[in-house]
C-alpha cells in the first residue's frame, strides 16, 4: 500500500484521473483506521479512502485486490 500513496501523492496530479490496484495472498479483508500518532503503519487504506472518488476489494482463490480510483475533477 505504501508503494501506492507515494506514487498517487507524488506523480500523479490532482486533477488527473488514476486507477491503482495493489494485490496480496491474504484473504483478510481490509479495513481504514486512523492510526495514532505513534502508530508506525495502518494510514495506507485510511489515505487512499480519503483521496479516491471509488474503491473496494475483489476476492479470489489466490488473496485479494485492492482497487482505487479517481476522476480528477
């Protein structure tokens, strides 16, 4: 997931539309949090619900997907 906030806050402009997807063997379903302060994971999900118009998860016999999207309007 971090991979996929730097380059969404870093290389990619506000007002351009972007679709990211973010794949792992887990079968655990994600979910935000607002970690504290100190907290040294845990903002990924949290920072991409904010910045996307859409997101969700797709299930399969391998793990999950993670999906994002933005319009860039």
């Amino acid at each position: 997931m971090k991979a996929v906030i730097t380059e969404w806050l870093y290389t990619v402009p506000q007002l351009t539309p972007a679709a990211f997807r973010v794949a792992d063997g887990s079968s655990t379903s994600p979910h935000t949090r607002q970690a504290s302060g100190t907290d040294e994971s845990g903002r990924g999900l949290f920072v991409i619900a904010l910045m996307a118009d859409l997101w969700g998860t797709r299930y399969s016999p391998s793990g999950k997907t993670v999906w994002t999207e933005r319009s860039g309007s």
